[in-house]
C-alpha cells in the first residue's frame, strides 16, 4: 500500500495530479484546493489512501494527515465512496464540514454531486457521535451554507463561491460580513 508520495507534479487535470517519483507516474485524486495550490515542475508531497476494489486501484491524496483520517472515515458511512467522500472534503476547511456534522446542517452535504438528502443525513448520524470528543473550535457551518446559497443565488458557480468563501477568515461569523467578504474576493 502506498501511505505517502513525494514528487514532481508533472499533469494537472479535472480532479487528478500525476506526480513523477523515481520515474514511475503515480494518478493521484485530490480536492480542488490542492489541484489549484499544485504547480507544474514543482514538487509536491501528500499522504495517500490507497483505495483498493475488486475493480480498480486508485490513489487518493491529502496535504495532511487530519484530512486523510477524515477521508477514511467518510468513507466508513455507508453510500459513501471515494469520489463522494472527496467531493465532500471540497466542500470547506475540514472544520466547516466537522461543524456541519456536529450541527446536523444536511444541506452543507446535499451541495455535493451524488449526495442526496437520505446520504447527508445518513453522514450526520453516523459521524456525529465519532466527533464529539473533538476539542476544536469549530465555525458555524449555517452561515457558511447560505452564504453560499447567497453567492450561487448571485450568478456565481459552486467552485467560485467555495473559492470565495474559503479565502474569508474564520473569525467572520456574521452572515452578511462573510458575504461582502467573499464578493469582495470575487471581484479581484
């Protein structure tokens, strides 16, 4: 199984790097945010979930270890699969998703290709209970959904409102600063 890669990013593509290491290229499918952040040439390290079915092999890669383990455990919730479970860590900060989950806001989870209503909440119970014991400080994932909703209702696409969003800080709690916060972004 491979855990971890170190490499030279030598393809950028829709939802997927290949870095070279060694000479061999190895597929790797990864966020948004990591595929923005990934330059051409340049080397790039991530850890790995090595996703293994009768099927197919396919690589799955994080920037760290927290986003990995919250991966694998998306993907413990039944009806969730990898490219679900990646769409889900697309949505926000890895502490917005955590805050949707502890609020039980299935609407944060329904913004994802092949999430339905059932599947989100299905996400809310099952990992609910999982994260209590976490002693974060974790942000109001309400606001942050319609704020999105707001920036949609806009004419803004899901990537540029999530783009816009994740640039604001998360100190902004008001629902009204982080939308002005977030079309300020948008108009640079």
């Amino acid at each position: 199984m491979i855990g971890s890669i170190k490499g030279q990013v030598s393809h950028k593509a829709g939802n997927y790097l290949i870095v070279e290491t060694n000479g061999v290229g190895y597929k790797v499918f990864v966020t948004p945010p990591v595929l923005l952040a990934a330059k051409l040439n340049q080397e790039l390290a991530l850890v790995i979930l090595t996703y293994v079915r009768e099927d197919q092999i396919s690589l799955y890669g994080f920037p760290s270890l927290p986003e990995l383990e919250f991966f694998e455990l998306l993907l413990t919730v039944s009806g969730v699969g990898p490219k679900s479970a990646l769409g889900i860590m697309s949505l926000a900060s890895l502490d917005m998703i955590k805050s949707a989950i502890v609020s039980e806001d299935p609407s944060v989870f329904t913004k994802v290709s092949g999430i339905g209503r059932k599947t989100a909440e299905r996400v809310i119970v099952e990992l609910k209970e999982k994260l209590k014991d976490e002693k974060t400080s974790m942000p109001v994932a309400r606001e942050h959904s319609d704020a999105m909703d707001a920036l949609i209702a806009l004419g803004y696409n899901q990537q540029q409102a999530r783009d816009a969003l994740k640039a604001v800080p998360v100190t902004v709690k008001n629902l009204q600063d982080k939308i002005k916060m977030a079309l300020k972004n948008l108009n640079k």
